[in-house]
DNA sequence: CTCAGACATCGACATCTGTCAATATTGATC
DNA sequence: GATCAATATTGACAGATGTCGATGTCTGAG
C-alpha cells in the first residue's frame, strides 16, 4: 500500500510544497500530514506542546508538567510519547528526569501549510 | 488584538493571542482550539479543504468532491459536515447543488497560533 | 546491593471516529 | 403531482483514542 522507499519524513513534506490552499493536496501528502496534525488536535497536548514551548530554554521536565494536570503520570506520558513520536517534541534524559523540547520547525512547517503566506 | 467580552468563538480564540510558543494556552483555550485541530488531523478532510481552496472562485460543488474520492458518497458528506460544523467551510445552496468553500481567515489563525510569527 | 523516586509500558475499559448501506429530504423537470 | 438527481441523515459496526491502576525499568543515594 506504501511507496517504496519514501524518504521524505511528515515534516520534510509539510516543509516542502503546497500551502493548502494553491494546489491540492496527494493522497500520500494528505497521510503524511494528517498524523502531525492528529498529534496536534487534543487539548492536553496542545497545552502540553505550549508549557514546553513557553518554558525556559524551551524545553520543560516530566516532572513539571505532570503537575501542570490533573491527569494521571501514565497519561502524561502517553501523550508526551504520542507528540514525540509524531516528531513534534524531542526527548532527552538528564539523569533521573526527562525533558521534552519542542521542535519548532515542525510547528512552522506544519503553519505555513496550513496558513499558506496569508 | 483587541479583545471582547467572553463569548469567544473557537476563531476568535484562535485569532486572538498567545501564538502558542509565547505563553501557555489555558485550559479553556486548549478546549476551543482542539475541535479545529481535530477537524483537519484527517487525511480525507486535508484533501478536502485543500481541493476547496484550490478550485476556482475558491469553491467547489459537491458532486465534484464525491469524484475526487474512493468513498462513499454518506462518507465525503460526513466529512464536509464535520469542516463546516467547525467552522472551517462555508456552505452555500445554490440549486440542487451545494458549495463548499474555505475560511481562509479561521485557517490562517490556525497557522499564527500554530506557527507563531516563527 | 538495596532502596526510593522518575518515568515508561501494559492491560483494561468506555468513548469517539470513519465508514458503509439504507433511507430521507430537497429542488428541478416533466 | 410524479419522478429523478444531488445531498443529508440514520443506524450499525470495526477500529482508534483517552484514561486509569498496576507494574516494569532505569538511575542516583546510601
């Protein structure tokens, strides 16, 4: 059902062409594209995306945003992994805590898409 | 930028501030703007707005949306009733036939929230 | 080595979502 | 009015999703 070897990841596409509103989007383009936004569309994690995005050096700890929620750790950490798997925030382990980072251009290629230049 | 009562549509949220990288979104916020994020984190829906956007005058008729898919014909209304109850499409009759056409306004406040000024 | 804390994974559950076939509704035409 | 074509609505169903409690894994401290 996929192409063979498609090296463009979901951010190289939506970095890429066609804002939305030029040129219709392909059928693959539209797969690639959706998860980024699938991963966007969920209130928690939108807040999630902006405490980390708004935090200092913009990165934030688990530890932090667990306390940010009145929502379980496990659930926290499943959507930290749901953004970080869609490409959305970057990980590393420092010690005993996690941080999370936001990965900007993701977000801008995923706007100018959207937006188009308008 | 100036900011009215508190009525705030999902747009007008959009619209208004924290370009998510900036501030943290309340849980208020997070909640209007999910519902727009959902109704484009879909690869049909995607295509949908975007062939919209890209037809001429800005608008296309149903009938030629049903073409441009492998699905049903329930399915593409489906779709499209979800883009207009988020306020993404507009929808007009014009005979038998009905229109579709994009928010362009609502898409780009999704692309500055999103996206920042980045 | 053992223990405690930070975070991830697992299993389960209720809810939401995308899809279709069948049917209803609406408007133009005969 | 009867009929046909264009859309919408309904009902049903499989699969995805958000949430939790329980448990696993890693790491630093003692």
């Amino acid at each position: 059902m996929s192409k063979s070897q498609l090296t463009l990841t979901p951010v190289e596409t939506a970095a890429c062409c066609s804002p939305l509103m030029r040129e219709p989007l392909s059928a693959d383009q539209a797969e690639r594209v959706a998860p980024l936004m699938k991963a966007l569309a969920d209130p928690v994690r939108l807040r999630l995306v902006s405490i980390v995005a708004a935090s200092e050096g913009g990165e934030a700890c688990v530890c932090d945003l667990n306390d940010a929620f009145d929502l379980s750790q496990p659930t926290i950490s499943h959507h930290l992994k749901v953004l970080h798997d869609a490409g959305l925030l970057d990980r590393s382990k420092r010690g005993v805590w996690v941080y999370y980072a936001v990965r900007r251009d993701v977000l801008s290629d995923i706007a100018a898409l959207v937006g188009g230049s308008a």
